[in-house]
C-alpha cells in the first residue's frame, strides 16, 4: 500500500514540476537551502514565549516567588530579535532565489516562443503571450517561494507549539491536535475547485493585456474612427468577465477560511472546558493551562488564515503546469537530426503536387505543381484569399505542407536544416516589421557582423543614400518603435537594405510597393530592382503593371494553379483570367 502511494506521489504532476524546476533553482541551491535552514529557527522560536508562561505563571502569579523569572522578559526579547534578524534574511534570499529562477525560465520561455512556427502566432493573441509567457512566470515563482518560506516557517512553528502543548498536557494536546486535522481538511478539495475557474481566469486576463495591445498598435484607427466608445464597451465587458470569475472563485474557496475559524474556535472552547476540569482535578497546574492556551492560540490563529495563502499556492502551481507545458512543448516545425545544410540554390526550386491546408478539410492550396529555375523571377497573381501568400509561406517553412513536397535542388525543404534554409531567403513584406532602435541597428539584422562598407553599399542599392544624408544622425537616427518615425516608402527601402545585406540567393517580395503613393513606389520599385538582379525571385502583387516583366507569370485562384506563362503569352491566350484582370486593371 505504502508503495503504491509512493509510486502515485512521485509520478504526480507536481512532484515532476518540482523535479524540472530543480534545473532553475540548482544554481542557487546553496541560497535556497540557506533560506530554508532559517525558516526552522523562525518557526520553532514562537513556542518560546509560550513555552515561559508556564514557570512565570506557576512561580510569580501562584508560589508569588521572583526568582529565576526576570531572566524570562528578558529572553523573550532577545529570541524576538533574533527571530526578526532570521526573517528579514529569509525574506531577502528567498527573493534574490526567485527572482534568478524567474529569469531562467523567462530566457527559456523567450528561446521556445522565438522557435514556434507561424501557427502558434495565428492562432494566440497577445495577451495570451504575455500571460502565458511572462506572467504566469511571476506567479509561479514569486508565488511559490513567498508561501513556500510562509508555510515552511509555520511548519516548524507548529511542531515547535505542538510540542509545547504535549509538554503542558497531552490529554488537551491531543484534542488540539484532532482539531487541527479537521481545520486542514478543507484545503485538500481546494485544487479541484479552483482549476476551471483559473483556466477561465488566465483567458480572460490575457484578453485585459490584448486590448492595452491593440488600443497602442490601432490607436490612430481609434481616433479617425471615432471609436472610444466601442473600445470602451468592448474592455469593460471584458472587465465584467473577469469580475464574474473573481466572484466565482470567492463563492469556491471564500467559505474555507470562515469554516476553519469555526471549527478552531470549537476546538479553542473545547480545550478551555476540559483543561478547567483539568485545573480543578489537579492534573495540571494553572502555569501549564496558560502555557497551553498560549500555544494553542498561536498554533490556531495563523490556521484560520492559511486558506487564503493555500489558494495563492494552488495558483502558482497551476502556473507551473501551464509555464512547463509550455516548455515541454514541442514546435510543429523544427530541423530533423540528420537535416542537410543548404549552400546556395544551384539548380531551382519546385512545388511537386503540394496540398495545404489551415484547417482541417478547408484546403488553401490544390496539387500544386510549378518548376523554378535559378535567377528566374516568378510572379504570383489572382483572386484576394486565394493562396498567392501561401505558396511563398511555404518556402522558408512557416507552415508545412499537407501532403507532396517543395524542393530545393531536390532536396524536401523538410529534410532541409531549418537555419540554413532561411539564411539563403530574404523577404520583403508589405509592412515590414522594424525593431525599436536606430536605422543602422535594422539594417544590421540581414549581417549583424557587416563591414561599414558593406552597409553602405545595402543603403546605396536601397535608394536609402540621399535619406540617410539628411539626418543629423545618419544611420545612427532612431526610429521609434516599429519604424512609427519613418514613412511608408522609408520603412520599406531599410527592410530592402536589410536583405541586401543578407544576400540570399532566393528573394521573396510580397507586395512590397502595394501599400505606396506613385512617388514613394517609384523609389522603391528602383531598390527593389536592385535586389532582384541576379536572385531567384518571387513576387506577389496585386498591381499586375509591376510583374510584366517577370520571367513566368502564374496565376493562383481559388488554390489552384490555373494558367502560367509570360505577361505576352498570357495576353494572347484565349479566355486568359491573367488578360481580364490586367485589362481591368488598365481601365
């Protein structure tokens, strides 16, 4: 039976937790277990002033005696300092310990999320990663430890006042002890009425973080839409969720910490009545009922308390399982064990009969088959939604396909190590993310180790030269978070130096004039020329005037590959979907 239940306990889902949080906490383990060892002194040190009551009482108030007891104020003072020295050191360490371990996790959790496929993101908000990779942290760490030196000092504090109470009686101790064990019992069903509530808890505080994002990042759609009040109602209701799950988790846990008062003072009046019988029968001395009495109420009064502390613990341990289920995870999309570095594109690329899909049974892309050679240029058009930008996703591996193969000199990008295939890609987005910072510190991601002569030959390429002259700073200018100090057009010429700096052979430019007046495109247009030459390309664009001279139009409508050819072959091609649109266009 023993063995059973030890076999049950080790494999618990939080003796395991406990197992991998060593990794965090051995660095430190020498502080840690310094902060422990103290807790024992703190804890036992309380049954000190209960434990003089008896003497004091049974020679001052009984015998009318002084001797031996001006020793006693005495000692008790110099236990209490000692006492508030050891928890002080305690309080300082046990913060000093979590905060390191909450950086580790931190680092490791920021190491998994920057290696989760493109996916994950879709499918999370911000708020959800905040919380779950940073918040969640906290609350296991500064939680845990906070209640791990609360309970591990009243642990010792109440053996130590156990055994006070056995020294003074053990008739009245051992009532006082099965009372005890009723007021704790309560705190076993805790967890189970907790954990759905938490769950609910954790979604609906990520969604508070989520509208803080999105009013920062959609503030100036806010204002020219007039939408403060619809923000507002939104948040509030938001708000109201959580106030609803906070009410649900006072009605599930609120009623502990009364019952256990209840049941304590039960056990306080029972004590008073039997030890009276004790008093008066002789069997203790009135030095030994208010030693005990003490005792027990020091033993008692932090009980009536700990459920709150138990629900904080409970909580921070099931931000323990969510910050390890994190960790444990896997990416979809990682390199295999054996994967083949990719050096260049020697020969081309190919879809070979490629099907994907988001959801399950809702296909994006339908047997796609198309053969690239190197320094061709491709331009995908068609119809809005109908998988141009997924063709292209899936080349650096954001997703994997559902079923056939892309290859790169044949190889399945799958079998492909992950680092070296996008190493040789170089993207140019629509909007392109820029990092807060200077302009030489966004340019510099492409080839963090670039020559000053490199770089300036990335600016002059990106028809950045003449801008960058014209700030006081240079390339050393800041840029604001997000590149919100720069124009449209500016953003786009810094993504553009960044991948002339990267220098890969393949070039993926998704609508990267789209979003531009003509003036702005037109300078783009020129440095996006200039990152073409020489480069297998891919483009995507809505604005057919900017692919005519592409080496092979193909047109994705609907996911489906349906016409391919050069912008003149398309024109001249009967029923041609490419000629409608490009004619529409015109008009």
């Amino acid at each position: 039976m023993f063995g059973k239940f030890k076999e049950k306990f080790f494999n618990s889902q939080m003796c395991r937790n406990y197992r991998k949080m060593w990794k965090y906490v051995k660095p430190y383990w020498g502080r840690a277990l310094l902060a422990l060892v103290i807790t024992v002194p703190i804890g036992a040190m309380d049954a000190v002033i209960a434990w003089a009551l008896k003497p004091y009482m049974d020679i001052v108030m009984i015998e009318k005696g002084t001797n031996y007891t001006a020793y006693i104020p005495l000692l008790i003072i110099v236990f209490t300092l000692i006492q508030s020295i050891f928890n002080y050191s305690a309080t300082y360490l046990n913060t000093w310990v979590g905060q390191k371990v909450s950086m580790g996790l931190k680092v490791d959790l920021f190491k998994k999320l920057l290696h989760y496929h493109a996916a994950f993101f879709d499918a999370s908000s911000s708020g959800q990663i905040v919380y779950r990779f940073n918040s969640d942290v906290d609350t296991s760490c500064n939680g845990l430890l906070a209640n791990l030196k609360l309970f591990t000092t009243r642990l010792f504090s109440s053996v130590s006042l156990i055994c006070v109470l056995f020294y003074n009686s053990w008739q009245l101790a051992i009532v006082a002890v099965v009372v005890l064990g009723l007021a704790l019992y309560p705190l076993t069903t805790v967890k189970k009425r907790i954990k759905s509530i938490m769950d609910k808890s954790v979604f609906s505080g990520s969604n508070v973080v989520t509208h803080f994002n999105e009013t920062f990042n959609g503030n100036r759609i806010i204002s020219s839409y007039n939408l403060y009040d619809y923000q507002t109602r939104k948040f509030k209701e938001t708000l109201q969720q959580c106030f609803k799950l906070g009410i649900k988790m006072t009605q599930r846990t609120g009623i502990m910490s009364p019952m256990m008062h209840f049941i304590v003072s039960v056990g306080i009046a029972a004590v008073i009545w039997l030890g009276s019988y004790l008093i008066v029968t002789h069997t203790i001395t009135p030095g030994n009922f208010v030693s005990f009495i003490a005792a027990l109420i020091m033993l008692y009064t932090p009980i009536k308390a700990i459920g709150n502390n138990y629900n904080a613990v409970q909580t921070a341990l099931m931000a323990m399982d969510r910050v390890f289920e994190l960790l444990d995870g896997k990416p979809d999309i990682v390199s295999k064990k054996d994967a083949i570095k990719l050096k260049g594109v020697k020969k081309g690329i190919e879809y070979r009969d490629v099907c994907f899909e988001y959801e399950k049974d809702k296909p994006v892309l339908k047997h796609i088959n198309l053969k690239v050679k190197k320094g061709e240029t491709i331009a995908f058009v068609g119809n809005s939604g109908g998988g141009k930008t997924t063709m292209v996703n899936l080349l650096p591996r954001f997703y994997d396909v559902k079923s056939g193969a892309v290859l790169f000199d044949g190889i399945d990008v799958r079998d492909l190590d992950l680092n070296s295939l996008r190493d040789n890609i170089a993207i140019v987005f629509q909007d392109n993310f820029l990092f807060a910072g200077t302009i030489r510190d966004n340019i510099l991601l492409g080839k963090e180790d670039a020559t000053e002569e490199e770089i300036n030959e990335a600016v002059k390429d990106a028809c950045l030269e003449e801008f960058v002259k014209g700030l006081e700073k240079g390339l050393d200018t800041p840029i604001g978070e997000r590149g919100t100090l720069l124009s449209g057009g500016q953003k786009q010429r810094i993504a553009i130096a960044r991948a002339f700096l990267k220098n890969a052979p393949v070039v993926i430019l998704d609508e990267a004039t789209s979003a531009l007046d003509n003036k702005s495109e037109a300078v783009v247009q020129q440095a996006v020329d200039n990152l073409m030459k020489d480069r297998t390309v891919f483009i995507i664009a809505h604005r057919l005037s900017t692919v005519r001279n592409a080496d092979k139009i193909v047109v994705i409508n609907y996911g489906e590959l349906v016409e391919s050819g050069t912008h003149e072959e398309l024109l001249k091609k009967e029923n041609s979907i490419y000629a409608s649109l490009y004619q529409s266009q015109l008009k």
